[in-house]
C-alpha cells in the first residue's frame, strides 16, 4: 500500500500545485497504452519533468508509475469478474488478487486509480 499511497499523495501535489501539464505531459496522459512496449512507456513517463519530479520526491519510479495501475486495473477486474480472471492469469497472480481484495475499499477512495 506504499506505493499506491505514494502515488495518490504524487497526484494530490500536482493538484494542488494548479495541475496543469507541460506538452511532453499532456503526451503523456496515453501512456497507457499496454500495446507499447514498457520501455516506451516509463520514457514518455519520464519525460513530463514536473510530474515525475513529483513521482520522485514520493520515491517512486517511472515503472511504478506505469506498472501500477496496469497491475490494480487486472487485479480489480479478476475481484469484480472472476469469470475474467482466467483471461487475466497470465498478467495478474494470485498475490496481486489478495492485496486487491484485502485493500479494496481503500484503494476504490483513490482518485488517481478510480479516475477521479
């Protein structure tokens, strides 16, 4: 839960600090897009230098950045759909499955994963 608190307190400062994206930013609002490569898209994460700025100073990286809601989103739909979690075995374990429903309601309060 670390990192998931990390990364609504990343996005809370961003917030606060008025929230507006630089260009390379606004690009990066499609990084995630799972039909590129993770390369590819912890770069473009990296290149918003005032929001991954903000990553940094909550310690968090650009794979985490990129990993994470990807690894929450799958876990969430094999919790809520489990007729959908053989489909998203080969990119969800058990383990991530467990956390999400041990911190399901909290992690549903977060903006940065509901999309709020």
């Amino acid at each position: 839960m670390d990192n998931t608190k990390a990364m609504q307190a990343a996005v809370d400062d961003f917030k606060k600090g008025g929230g507006r994206r630089s260009r390379p930013e606004q690009a990066g609002k499609s990084i995630g897009d799972n039909s590129k490569p993770l390369a590819e898209m912890e770069a473009k994460r990296a290149a918003g230098p005032r929001m991954f700025a903000i990553y940094r100073k909550h310690g968090l990286t650009a794979e985490d950045v990129v990993l994470m809601p990807f690894v929450l989103l799958d876990a969430g739909m094999a919790v809520a759909y489990p007729s959908a979690a053989a489909k998203l075995a080969d990119r969800t374990s058990p383990a991530q499955i467990a956390f999400y429903k041990q911190h399901q309601a909290e992690l549903k309060k977060m903006s940065w994963l509901s999309g709020g």
